[in-house]
C-alpha cells in the first residue's frame, strides 16, 4: 500500500504532489499541509562534511514531538504535525537534543537551555498568579485560604496534565523537557489570562501516530479525569459543617474535567486530534468519562443542587 511522505501512514489512495514528487494521505494533500517547500529543500539539503550540524525545532503552543518519515536520498527529515520540522543526517541527530551543546537552535521557546526546574517554576508562578485573579472577584479578601486553595487547584490541574504527557514519554525513552513558549506566554499576558498556556511539555523522538504516540497525548487529559474523580468524592467525604471546604474541592473537581474535556477536542493542536487518529475506542472512552463528569459539576454549579449537596 502507498505510504505517505508526512507522516508515514498506509493509505489505499494516495494523492501525488507535483511540485515535490511525493504522495501524501487525504489529511496531507494539500501543499501546505505536508510542507511542500520544506520537502523540496529537505531533498536537496547536503550537510558539509566534517562540520558540527545545527538543527532548527519550530514549536507551536503545544506538547508535541519530533516524528520521522521515509528517507529518500539519504536524507531524513521529521515533522510532527507541522509542530516541529528538522531535515538532517540521521547520524548527526545528538543524544541530548536539550543540552546548550546539541547545536539545536529551539525556535518559539522561551530560555530554550535554561533548566526544566526554571521553566516549570515561571510557569507555576504565572498559572497561580492567574488563579488568584480569577477567583479574587467570587471569593473576596476575607476568605484568603479559600482563595490560595483554588488558585493551586487551578496550577495543579495545569501542571499534572504537563506531568501526565512528560512521565509517559520518560517511560519510553524519549528524550522530553517541559518548556515555557514564547507564544503561549505573549497569548497569556495579553489575553489577561483568558488563555493560560504559558509552557507545555516538548517530546522529541515520537514515531507517526501510533502506540506511542497516542499514549503519550493521552496521559493528560487521562491525569485531569483521575485527579478530578479524586477530588469529586473528596468533595462528598467532607462533612457539610465544614463548608466551604467541600466545595472548594468540588471546585478543583470541575477545573480538571473542564481542561480535560477541552484537551480532548480533535482539532488542531490539541491531543485530542492525535488520540482520534491513534485509536477512535480510546477518545471515546476518555472523552465518554470526561464530557458527563463535565456536565454533572456545571449544572452543579450553576443550580441549587450546589447548596443542598454541600451546605445543607
């Protein structure tokens, strides 16, 4: 069966570019979408003997990874859904891709060789700092335990999810860091917020989609279902006098689904699209798990039930 050029996947129809001679799959078709230019230039691309290569990682704001696909030349390149396009030697490709040595010039992220503690401790600092906003205007000033508690439970939700991706690909031996973006950062300071992706989790050798894969982009949005089911019966086990203890629980409970649910959209960057093409019984399972426990906290939320499951 044809294979195609971008992302390695067997097709029964193909559909041949012209201008860069390869056959790409209906997703990749398109000129832009298999990044006819890069292919071209990948195809002629020699590296000069006896020199230290350099390489060029182009991030957008999301957790992705570097794939390989079919050699032609001798000539490797790899993409991952236009996350990341290296064209090298494969030979040249160092083992620490992360090291300040590699020769890897990481485009888009932010302090690319300061340490993974220094990305995750400005990532940490900017999320909380978000919740507390957030949550100032509903709580006030005179429950300030309620207020820090919230804003960690909206930083956790945040920073398991990044750790859910990040231990999963440590499982496999993949070499993964998390890194702030310079993108996510400008949309979360201009936006106020609104949008909150200041870093995520780079993964850097994943094949096409496939087991792999489609693990690795699980393990968030699988994280937030497990965190959030935790905090949920928390939520119950906790007297009524206690409130609002309670209900600062079922709070963290519903910011989990929420990021969860939407991560799990198959559109763009998000995992969703590479857990939908991985294995449609696995998105259903978790989108089946998440979506209901989604709904069941807003109506919660947003009708009496609230008061008579956690004050009365």
């Amino acid at each position: 069966m044809p294979i195609c050029y971008h992302c390695g996947t067997e097709v029964s129809e193909s559909f041949h570019c012209t201008k860069c001679g390869q056959s790409y799959c209906s997703f990749h078709k398109d000129p832009i979408d298999h990044e006819c230019n890069i292919v071209i230039e990948s195809m002629n691309f020699s590296p000069p003997p006896q020199t230290t290569p350099s390489y060029t990682a182009s991030p957008q704001i999301a957790p992705h990874s570097v794939s390989h696909s079919p050699t032609t030349g001798g000539v490797i390149r790899g993409t991952s859904d236009g996350t990341y396009t290296w064209y090298r030697q494969e030979q040249a490709v160092p083992e620490n891709a992360f090291d300040p040595d590699s020769g890897i010039s990481f485009k888009g992220i932010f302090l690319a060789h300061k340490s993974e503690l220094t990305h995750f401790l400005i990532a940490s600092i900017i999320i909380y700092v978000i919740g507390l906003t957030r949550f100032f205007t509903s709580v006030g000033p005179t429950n300030l335990w309620m207020l820090f508690m919230l804003a960690g439970f909206y930083l956790t939700a945040f920073i398991f999810h990044e750790l859910g991706h990040r231990q999963v690909a440590v499982r496999f031996k993949l070499q993964t860091k998390f890194r702030l973006l310079t993108f996510g950062l400008l949309m979360t300071l201009l936006s106020l917020g609104t949008f909150a992706l200041p870093g995520a989790v780079v993964v850097l050798g994943l094949e096409k989609i496939s087991r792999k894969t489609g693990l690795c982009k699980a393990a968030g949005p699988f994280v937030n279902l497990v965190y959030g089911i935790l905090l949920f019966l928390i939520s119950f086990i906790i007297p009524n006098y206690l409130y609002p203890l309670n209900l600062v629980f079922y709070i963290g409970a519903y910011l989990n689904f929420m990021l969860g649910s939407f991560n799990m959209i198959p559109f763009g960057i998000l995992d969703g699209q590479n857990i939908w093409k991985w294995k449609k019984k696995v998105y259903f399972g978790l989108i089946g798990a998440l979506l209901p426990l989604l709904i069941i906290t807003m109506v919660i939320m947003y009708t009496p039930l609230q008061i008579e499951l956690y004050f009365l």
